[in-house]
C-alpha cells in the first residue's frame, strides 16, 4: 500500500511541476513596456511641389532586415520576409470653415516597376515588396490624372494586415518598435503648409478620425495644375 501511495505522490507532483514548469528558467516580466520607431526608406526620385496631368509621380522605398531605431539605442536584425506599403492618395478641398482631406483614390492610376499590387480590403492601394537577399524593394507610381492640391500618405504593414509595422528586438520583448515611413524633408513639400495657414488637416469626422500633421515624415504634399 505504502508504495502505491509513493507511486501516486510522485505522478501529482510531475503533473504539477509541468503545470508550473518547476525548476525551469523562466523569462522575467516586464516591469515596463516601451515603445520605439525605425524609420523605414521612402523616398520621391522626380520629387517636385508641381505636376501636370498626365505626369507619374515615383515612390521607392528599399527596407533591409537590419532596422536603426529611432532612440539611437542600436540596431538589430529582423526577418522581413513580409512586407508592404499602403499608399492612400487625398486631395484637399476648402470648406466653410477649414481645408479638410477627402479621399483621391480615383484621381490616380497606379502603375508597378518593382514589386506587386495587391487585392485589399483596405483604402489606397496595397503593394508587396519584392525580397530578394534580405532587401526590401518597391518602385510604384501614379498617373495624375485631375488638378488639384493632394497629399500622399504611406504606411507600412507586415502581413498583409491593417495594423502598422511593428518589430521586436532579439532579447528585450518589452520593447515594441514602430515602422515608420519616411520621406525627406526636402520631398515632403512643407512649405505648402504655410499656404493652407494649419498645421494638422483631417478628414471630415463623418470618414474617421485620420489626420496628417506637418511634423509627420510619412507623407508629401504637391499640385496637380493645367
């Protein structure tokens, strides 16, 4: 009986020790969560504040696997087997009150060197990056196809998901960092900015809650003139 007894003793205590994972080294939690940005290539080769229609303006963008956040605290290497770049074109219009976006989806005809257009669920347009040894790289345009005053928005995603690009670091996974798309100050075109007399324009709040900012780096702003 006593051994029996023994037997069942040592059966609870492995069952409990697998619940629990006795005597394993487990990972600390996190006394903190953080959050961080890289900054993902975007760039504007015929950069210019104007255009005619008939014109394509160019986006290229080329990602590596190694990403430098943003807080200069190192760079680290990540897979990026997946990635993508929405591009959502909006035109400004003046209202009674102030400038406000609306959607150009239609004022625009995409066009692909690099990479492919992807069907989506989602406003803009959807293009995957073509890989090739650990490098990201995507060359798109749009005919411009109406006059008017327009801005260029892109966001990147992983995954063919509506959330924004998000990366961990090998060995700190209390830490999320951001993908940002970024153009240069100089193809961003803020100096139209001072025209337009604000420094954040949304769409009406019937549309959602999306605004652009000047500070922003994901976006540039042009016309499109006869």
């Amino acid at each position: 009986m006593t051994r029996k007894i023994f037997i069942v003793f040592v059966g609870m205590v492995l069952v409990v020790c697998q619940s629990f994972q006795c005597g394993k080294n487990l990972p600390n939690s996190c006394n903190a969560y953080k959050q961080d940005t890289v900054l993902l290539n975007a760039s504007v080769p015929n950069s210019n504040p104007v255009y005619h229609p008939g014109d394509t303006i160019w986006i290229n963008s080329s990602v590596s696997d190694i990403l430098v956040p943003s807080s200069g605290l190192g760079s680290f290497t990540v897979n990026l087997d997946q990635l993508y770049l929405n591009v959502q074109p909006f035109s400004v219009v003046s209202t009674s009150t102030v400038p406000q976006l609306q959607f150009a989806n239609i004022e625009f005809n995409p066009v692909v060197m690099e990479g492919s257009l992807q069907n989506s669920a989602y406003s803009g347009y959807n293009f995957l990056y073509n890989r090739a040894n650990a490098l990201n790289s995507l060359k798109v345009g749009f005919v411009a196809g109406r006059t008017g005053l327009y801005i260029m928005e892109s966001t990147n995603h992983r995954y063919f998901t509506g959330d924004v690009a998000s990366f961990i670091k090998p060995g700190d996974p209390c830490t999320t960092y951001y993908g940002i798309s970024s153009f240069s100050e100089a193809e961003q075109n803020k100096n139209y900015w001072n025209a337009l007399g604000m420094t954040t324009i949304s769409l009406p709040p019937n549309y959602g809650s999306l605004s652009i900012s000047k500070d922003m780096k994901n976006y540039f702003i042009f016309e499109i003139v006869p």
